[in-house]
C-alpha cells in the first residue's frame, strides 16, 4: 500500500499518537477531506479537523487514520446533519483492501464523502 506523503499545509499539525506506555487515546473530529481525484473508487487521501486539544488543526493521509483505528490508537467522529458519528474501518471483500465508513447512521450516502475539501 503505497502512502501518501502530501507536505501539511502551515499550522498543519499531524496528530501525534500516544507515547510508548502511554494509554491515553484521543477522540479526534474529522471536518474535511481530501480526495484523491475523479477516479472510480472515490478514495479519500487525507482527512482534517481540530487538534484534540483544541491548538490548531490535524491532517492526516487516510492510512494513517485507518491504522490508528486499527491499532486503538485514537477513535475518529463526525457530524453528519447534527448527528455525530463513529468511523470505522472495514475490508473490502474482493480487493481485501481496508477502507473508513461511518457506522449505520440511517444516512445512505457516505458521510465522509459529503464533508468539504481540507
């Protein structure tokens, strides 16, 4: 899986995750997305939002997001029509390729593709 690498634009912070031995995870709100181009599988590159403590914004590519969520690093959210949402990753079944969604909220469309551009 080849990662994307896109410098963050200034006062861009990436979110840092927890310190070895550190146990602390972050609830961290996704505001904006950025795609990667008008092909097919409408993949998102990078996700964005406010750091969790509150200084600045977070930018970070989608695998990044996709394995703090695996790992139980940090759990990302949303709003979608003032309702908040969890992320989740899901594997694609014939590619195996892992990909983020949001958990059954009653919305059809993907809720992360209806977020603004970072």
């Amino acid at each position: 899986m080849q990662e994307n690498r896109t410098p963050l634009a200034r006062g861009v912070k990436a979110i840092v995750p927890p310190s070895k031995g550190d146990d602390t995870m972050s609830d961290v709100r996704v505001t904006c997305i950025k795609r990667d181009g008008a092909d097919a599988d409408r993949r998102i590159d990078r996700l964005g939002g406010p750091q969790p403590d509150g200084d600045g914004n977070w930018n970070q590519s989608i695998d990044d997001v996709i394995n703090y969520i695996r790992n139980g690093t940090h759990r990302f959210w949303t709003s979608v029509s003032g309702k908040s949402v969890w992320l989740q990753v899901k594997q694609h079944p014939t590619s195996g390729r892992y990909y983020l969604t949001t958990q059954g909220d009653g919305f059809p469309p993907n809720n992360l593709l209806s977020l603004p551009e970072c």
